[in-house]
C-alpha cells in the first residue's frame, strides 16, 4: 500500500508538470530583436549564464561558486561547498549504496566538464612581466581566443592544458547539446526532474529506517530547495542563502557521521575543513575591511572598508549635503530642485538616486534594461518627438546610470544598443538640459589654449567615465 500511493504521488507530479508544457518546459531564450522583453534576458540571465540551455542548468553549481557568468563580491558564496559537500556525500554513501555513490561522482564530472568548457582561463602571463595577463572566454568547448605569449608562468601552462584537455572530453557534449537542446528545447527540464527523482528515490532508501531524524529532515529540506533553486532562481544567490545555510549544517552533520563509521577518513578531513574554512574567513575579512571593489582608482585600493568622508560626517566637519555633494558634485542642489516640482514624474535608468526623490514610490519610474524607452523609440523616432511625449506624460527629470552597458552580457549585446539610442536620444537635444554628472571630460580652452578639465556628458576626451548623469526636460 505505502508503495502504492508513492507512485500515485509520483504520477501526478508528472502529469502537473506536463500538463503545460509551453509554460515550463517551452524554454526560450531566441533572441530576433531589441524587444521590452530582452530585459528579462539582460537582468536575468546573466546570473545563469548563456551556454546551452540544459549545461546552462547542469553547470550551475561549478559556474555560481567560481562566479564565472556574474563577479562580483555579492555573487561570491566561498569554495567550501563545492570543495567539500560533494566529498564529503560520497564517502558516506560509499558504504550504504555505491549506486547512489558512483551516479554522484558521474554527475560531478559531467558537472565539471561542462561547466569549465563553458567558462573562462585566466592566463597569468609570462615570468617576465606576470602583470600581462589575459582572460580567454571557452565558449561550447573552444577558445574564443589564444594567449600570443610564449613563456607562460608553470600555472599558466598547466591551467591552459588543463582546459584543453577538458574541451576534448567536452566533444560529444556539444555535439549531444546541437542536436538536443540550444537557446530553447523540451528536454531540459524533464532531464532535470528525472534526475532529481531518481537521486531523491536513492536518497530515501539510504537514509530510511536511519536514527539520526535530524540528518534525514535538514537532508530532504537541502535536496529539494537545492532542486527548486536549481530550476527557478536563474543562478541568483541570494534566493538560496536558505540552502546555503542547511549546506554547511549537513557537511558539520556529515562530518560527525564520518568520525563514528570513518576514522580514518576523519583524520585527515577534519583538518582539511577546518584549514579551508579559517583560510576562507581570514580572505573574506581581509577583502571587507580593505575596502576593495571594482571602479576604485588604484592608488586607492587597500586604503580602508570606510569611504574618508564618513569619518568627516560621523565627526561634524561636514553636514549630510556636504557629504552628498563631495561625493556626488551638483547633486544636493539637483535633488532640491526635483523635490520642489512636487508633481514631477523622474525617469529612473539605474543608480540608486530614487532614495534622494521624496514621494519616490509615486514620483519615480525604473527603466533599468530599458525596455519602456526601447518600446518608445518604435512610437517616436524623432528625438524632439519623443522629448514632447515624455513631458506631456509628467516626466521632467530622467536620471542615468552611465555604467549601464557594463552588465550587458547578451550575444546581441541588445542592451547597449538602447543605452546608445538613450545617449542618442540626449544627445544635442533642444528638449533636454543637463543638470548633473561626475563624469570629467578634458577639453580645450578656447581663451587660454590650454586643456583643462570640466564636468560633461558628451566629449571625445574623457578621462573618468562617471556613473551618473541628470537631465531635465524643457
């Protein structure tokens, strides 16, 4: 009877899924043009990365832990889980089921291979000058491009080797994803809930019957949010900082598990985890407090976890508008400027500035990858047109984030072709006046003949790119 009603359940699970097929296993990623909907493709799947569809899923584990589709410090979630959660699994299981044992380590090398023939090789250069070195994109198995040095560091070599090495097991594969699966297919996710069946079933049978209720509740919890972050969070971290957290509970359980049934094991794992795990926080720590992220001048990494200015304003030498207007030039004055047209709808691509709009959550439209402005273009293709239609719908200000294009990730690179047609759309416009940027350009002096430099959206020389740009509509 128990057995019964398992397989009812089991049915019905599958009759759920298939019984909308175009919802959930109609995945499509094509992509013919610049459409409102290729902002779901920009935002999105750039976390998950853009290979084929089924290794785009089968990859996620290896690509979210080495922050190969997104880097960042808000994507890194450390090496000791994909170091030790999977060892840690086949040494318990060796004994209860080599079945279950043998079809994990054929799916962390399958894992593996797919995953760093989707990727990318830091190449350190040569032993000369070390500071040379390049990142090559392995793309489907090749190289999009091949370091031209011929005096490689001994790291270089073996990691280039390596790779290549993995690119020719990645052979069948790509030939197996052409004919199978691609942008879109019907078989990435029934392989995907097969898998996760039958894994779930082996599971079950290991762990029933078993003493320790703890490991079996946080295991089953792990395994199927693991699985639905797996096909639903599009490789964004922070939908599973849960199974994160469950993750490194299990591998504490596990290796109390191992001490009883493994010592030998034991005495060589405990150390080894305790080693990574302190060589891991003393990492994390020393990269918080140094204050280092990307776009911060050279001559200033390392210099603290705290921006100068705080100091200033924590000690009174400086009021909040001071410090807004150091850090940010012109924008107190902008900002006091907007929040007096009370009534005044502010066009929002990016930044952070929606904090500084009073009445925000009614004043304010995010048009992040561009979508609402790309469908505008189709309506108005004249730039005074479209200028005209904005301020008869309430819109007077539009505040730009300049490092858009920056997370354009698409083949197409479709985002950046609706931030060209924004700067476009602002460029010698008639209808639009610039408030604010920190971008510098540096220009001549049409008096004096000599350069100098000056704040400014457009110019050929520009020496810092800036991240923000305000603008007002007249």
């Amino acid at each position: 009877m128990k057995w019964t009603n398992k397989y009812i359940l089991v049915i019905f699970l599958f009759l759920g899924i298939f019984q909308n097929p175009s919802c959930i296993l109609g995945q499509n990623d094509e992509l013919e043009h610049v459409t409102e909907g290729d902002t779901r493709k920009e935002e999105i799947q750039r976390y998950i990365g853009y290979e084929k569809l089924l290794y785009r899923y089968l990859s996620l584990p290896y690509d979210s832990t080495m922050n190969i589709n997104e880097r960042g410090n808000f994507v890194d979630i450390g090496f000791l889980y994909l170091m030790f959660l999977p060892l840690l699994l086949l040494i318990y299981f060796k004994k209860e089921n080599k079945l279950l044992a043998w079809c994990m380590g054929i799916l962390l090398f399958l894992m593996f291979i797919l995953a760093t023939s989707n990727s990318f090789v830091l190449e350190a250069g040569s032993e000369k000058d070390p500071s040379q070195s390049t990142m090559n994109k392995n793309v489907d198995g090749k190289f999009e491009k091949t370091s031209q040095s011929k005096d490689l560091t001994f790291v270089g070599k073996v990691v280039k080797n390596v790779y290549s090495f993995n690119n020719l097991l990645y052979t069948p594969f790509a030939s197996l994803g052409e004919t199978i699966s691609g942008d879109k297919d019907h078989v990435t996710y029934p392989i995907l809930i097969l898998l996760f069946a039958l894994t779930g079933f082996l599971i079950y049978r290991v762990l029933a019957g078993k003493e320790n209720a703890g490991l079996i509740t946080i295991a089953y919890l792990f395994f199927n949010y693991s699985f639905f972050w797996l096909v639903l969070s599009s490789g964004i971290v922070w939908y599973g900082f849960f199974m994160l957290f469950l993750g490194m509970i299990i591998m504490l359980f596990l290796l109390g598990r191992i001490k009883e049934r493994e010592p030998f094991h034991y005495r060589w794992l405990m150390p080894s985890f305790a080693i990574f795990a302190s060589i891991w926080v003393v990492m994390a720590l020393t990269n918080r407090i140094s204050g280092i992220s990307p776009g911060i001048p050279e001559t200033h990494l390392g210099k603290g976890m705290f921006h100068s200015i705080f100091y200033l304003y924590n000690s009174g030498v400086m009021d909040s508008d001071q410090v807004l207007d150091n850090t940010y030039p012109t924008v107190p004055e902008v900002f006091e400027r907007i929040n007096r047209d009370k009534e005044a709808l502010v066009y929002r691509i990016g930044t952070s500035f929606t904090y500084f709009v009073e009445n925000n959550h009614k004043r304010v439209l995010a048009d992040n990858q561009l979508g609402t402005f790309n469908a505008l273009t189709n309506e108005f293709s004249n730039k005074e047109e479209l200028a005209e239609a904005l301020k008869k719908s309430g819109f007077k200000y539009m505040i730009i984030d300049l490092n858009t294009v920056t997370i354009d990730k698409t083949e197409g690179k479709t985002l950046t072709q609706k931030f060209n047609a924004l700067m476009n759309f602002i460029y010698k416009n008639e209808k639009i006046r610039p408030l604010a940027t920190n971008r510098i350009l540096r220009i001549t002096n049409p008096e004096t003949g000599q350069q100098q430099n000056i704040y400014g959206i457009f110019g050929k020389d520009i020496v810092v790119n800036g991240s923000y740009a305000i603008v007002e509509l007249i």
